[in-house]
C-alpha cells in the first residue's frame, strides 16, 4: 500500500480507495435523483442524462441488461424523478412467479377465482395506481400473459381472475430483461405488438466489465456500507489488489462486485484488502503470485511489514497447496504443527 508521503504525490486512482469519502461521490450528477446508482463512466453519465429527459413523460420505458447491472435501480430512479414520485413504485419479477399465480399477482382475483381464494385481493397493477408498475423479466412472461399486459398497455384497464369489473389501470409501465427480446420475437417466443408497445424508450445498461473506470468507485461506496453495517473497518484496497479486481471480466456484474466486497470485509475485518484476501478464481485469472512483491520503492519500505506479509504469503500458498490440512502445510514449511497454528490466528487466515 501507498505511504503517506506517496500518496501526496499520486492521483486518486493510485491511491486505490484511500479516499473513500471522496470517491464515492465524486462524479454523481445528484446523488438525491441517483440514489445509489454509481457510475462515473461516460455510458453510465449517458443514462443519468436519459433517466432526467424520460422521467416527467408516461412513456414506456423498457431498461435492457445482464443480470446484476442494476435495472431495478434504474427503474427506481425513473419513478423517483417523475411526477409519480409520491405515488407507489410496485415491483414484480415475472420469471420468479409461476405462471398460473402470474396472472393473479399482475390483476387481482375475486373471491371463489379459484382453490384458496376465500377473499378477493388487489393485483399490482391496481396497487400501483397513479405510480409506477415495474415488470421485471418481463421476457420470461408467456404467451397468454402477453396478450393481457398488451391489452393493459392499449386500453388501460382489465379484469380480475373471476371478476367482470373493469378496473381502470393508471400505472406507469417500466419492464426490463436481461434477454433479446428482438430475437425472441424472430423465433415467436415474444409477440411483436408487445415488443413494440414496450419498446418506446429502450435503455440499454452496459456490463461492468464494459465500464472498468466503474469499479474503483463501487468498491468504494460498498466498503463504506458494509463497515457500517457489521462494524469493520477495512479502509483500502491496494493496487495490486485492484489490478486483479480490474483484471475480472465479472460475469455477475454489479451484484457479483458487491458480493465480493461485503465478504471481503467480513473476513477482512481491519486493513487494507491486498491480492492474497480475494477470491482464489481471481488470482488465478490474473496469474497473481501468492507471494507479494518486494520491491523498494524511491520512498523506503517498512521491513517489519515485509517479513510480516511475506511470512503471511508463505503460511497461505501452503495451506493452499495442500488444501488447509494443517499437518501438512506445517511440514511444507518446517513448523510445529502448533506453531503454524499459532501464526495462522495471527494473520487472521481462513480457508477462501
């Protein structure tokens, strides 16, 4: 990690994340219209620059990406900044719900609709009145369901399960996906009329691994949430560290980030995280030696940390090697079993 005397000298993004209060908003065009969306990259600036022109309309919006970019956030930005805002933001995920309860959960249901319907119940588009129904996976909804979120789109009213009411829908609609849906239409999985209905205002949210300059300030705003959160104090990341996190081409994107980073500083619990505290699949990819570097830069180095952190390489590649079986990784090293142990406490090691 950078000394102090270094770190006066260097810019922020070879500080890693010395400056957490700083790059965590640094960059964020509101954070009161944003919420917690991060993204300092120029596509995520573009978003930010979209969500303000399309929020005040009623149009459909249909937010596209891979799982873990966010869409949920997105949508919930769009309805913050509307003129729905005070109003109800309902989410339903309709690849989660099997599709005979789908249709339910969407409209409502009157008493007697079917088997255990012993009272009538409002549907999310009723409950979402004068704000916003958010359709998550809205490409994983069937074909009969498409024809009645069509027809809702269209006319803006529908029926419950059971009922012959016509209720009047006054919901503004925000569907996403992480599937083509144009290709779902090509192969009749996805009717075209709805494509096109939904289709009105497209936002597309690009991968993570699209939008690098991203991550720095992610990994910076969840270290602050999860030390609060479990009452850690992991304040850096070093830059060998980084160059390994960089180096992952996240297919989880976002969420797969967050997750790294909240079981990073459970396990880390104080500190700087180095390339040693992340995930073996990582330093794998990156081909990233278990044992630091040494290297003694213009501004010194302090050898007790070295020995320290070379020791704590050491004891960690031998564990590794012969997959945390004490015994042996003790004899890979030459030490009394309870030695190693000893020293295993102290470097707070763990299996990955």
């Amino acid at each position: 990690m950078l000394n102090a005397t270094a770190r006066e000298k260097s810019t922020p993004e070879d500080r890693g994340l010395r400056l957490v209060d700083d790059v965590s908003v640094r960059g964020a065009k509101n954070r009161e219209k944003f919420g917690d969306i991060i993204g300092h990259s120029g596509k995520m600036q573009e978003i930010f620059t979209l969500v303000e022109k399309v929020a005040d309309s009623d149009s459909t919006v249909i937010i596209n990406g891979e799982s873990g970019t966010g869409k949920g956030l997105i949508a919930r930005a769009i309805h913050k900044n509307s003129d729905r805002k005070d109003n109800p933001f309902i989410t339903i995920n309709c690849g989660a719900i099997p599709e005979n309860l789908l249709e339910s959960e969407l409209f409502g249901h009157v008493r007697g609709a079917f088997t255990g319907a012993t009272s009538s119940k409002p549907g999310k588009f009723e409950l979402a009145n004068k704000g916003t129904i958010f359709l998550d996976e809205i490409g994983d909804m069937s074909a009969n369901l498409q024809v009645k979120i069509l027809r809702v789109l269209e006319e803006r009213e529908f029926e419950q399960v059971g009922g012959s009411k016509t209720i009047k829908a006054d919901a503004r609609v925000i569907a996403a996906t992480h599937r083509d849906l144009e290709k779902l239409v090509r192969e009749g999985a996805f009717r075209e009329d709805l494509f096109y209905r939904i289709n009105v205002i497209p936002v597309e949210i690009p991968p993570l691994r699209e939008r690098k300059s991203d991550i720095l300030p992610l990994i910076a705003h969840f270290l602050k949430e999860f030390n609060l959160r479990n009452g850690k104090d992991v304040h850096g990341v070093t830059n060998d560290a980084m160059t390994v996190i960089k180096g992952h081409a996240w297919p989880g994107n976002v969420r797969e980030l967050k997750n790294m980073v909240e079981r990073l500083v459970v396990l880390k619990g104080e500190g700087d995280i180095d390339p040693l505290d992340l995930p073996e699949k990582l330093r794998r990819e990156s081909g990233h030696s278990a044992l630091p570097s040494m290297e003694i830069s213009e501004d010194g180095i302090n050898l007790n940390t070295a020995v320290t952190e070379f020791e704590k390489a050491l004891i960690l590649e031998s564990l590794q090697k012969t997959n945390w079986v004490k015994n042996q990784a003790a004899k890979l090293l030459r030490l009394n079993r309870t030695t190693l142990v000893e020293k295993i406490k102290r470097h707070h090691l763990q299996p990955s």
